[in-house]
C-alpha cells in the first residue's frame, strides 16, 4: 500500500475493488458492444420507459456531455432513439428500442456472471453482510457528497 494511503486501508482497498469491478464488467460488456455504463444507462431506460435525457443525466449523477456521447453511440446501434418530448418541444425524451431486448437479457446474465465472479469463495451469510456493509458505506458517501439520488 503506498505510504500516502496509509492513513485510508478501507479508502485504498475500495479504490482498487472498484477499478478492477469496473475492468471485469467491461470484459463482460465488450462481448455485447456495450462500454462500462452504457449498461447503467439502459437498465434505467428499460425500468422506467422513456425519460428526458436531463433525467438521465440526473439518475446517472454523470456529466452532461458524457451522457451526450453514451446516448450518441447507443443511437448508433440501434440500443436507444431520441425524440421531441411531445409536452416540452425543448425537452429530449430517451427510450430503449425495441432492438434493446435482447440487450436486456445479455446484460443481465452478464451481471449475473460478474456478480458471481466477484463474489466467488463468499458463503451466502457473507454476500449479505458485504451488501449491508456496502449500503452503510454509500449512505455515509451520500451524506458527505451532498446526497445521491434513491437507490433500488
């Protein structure tokens, strides 16, 4: 552990946890032409039908202009459309295609696979007391970075 991190085992253990969850899932992702969060994106669509792209930006607490882009590629292959919203002509709606079905699938079964992955050698009682420790964990980051939006 580098000496400056010393003063943050949990910190510096989370930070590599986190970067190495976020290089598997990509792994994962790749096979179904997705990069890292362009998943996220569509999990929101396909739970809550079509949104405003500010609501995307928002419920994803990530910069417009990367939202922008995720959206750009995501058109391009069919994954999602962009139209007028027909109450606001200013406002952008979002929404998965219909083409994004079979996406939908894939990508769970490869969170399903990542999650076993990450989880492997933990017994069940484990597993639940990481997700509770976890919970504590981003609630205290929540509160620190001025809240986060609700969590499923």
């Amino acid at each position: 552990m580098p000496g400056a991190a010393l003063g943050g085992p949990v910190s510096h253990a989370v930070s590599r946890v986190a970067r190495l969850h976020r290089i598997a899932a990509g792994k994962l992702l790749k096979g179904l032409g997705l990069y890292p969060g362009q998943e996220l994106l569509m999990m929101h669509l396909w739970d809550a039908g079509p949104v405003r792209q500010a609501e995307l930006i928002r419920a994803l607490e990530l910069d417009p202009s990367t939202i922008t882009k995720m959206l750009q590629r995501l058109e391009q292959t069919g994954h999602v459309r962009r139209r007028p919203d027909p109450d606001d002509r200013r406002a952008v709606l979002v929404e998965a295609t219909d083409e994004s079905c079979a996406l939908h699938a894939a990508v769970r079964d490869a969170w399903g696979s990542l999650e076993e992955h990450t989880l492997a050698g933990l017994e069940s009682a484990e597993r639940t007391e990481l997700t509770r420790l976890l919970a504590k964990v981003e609630a205290n980051l929540c509160q620190e970075t001025a809240g986060c939006p609700e969590r499923g």
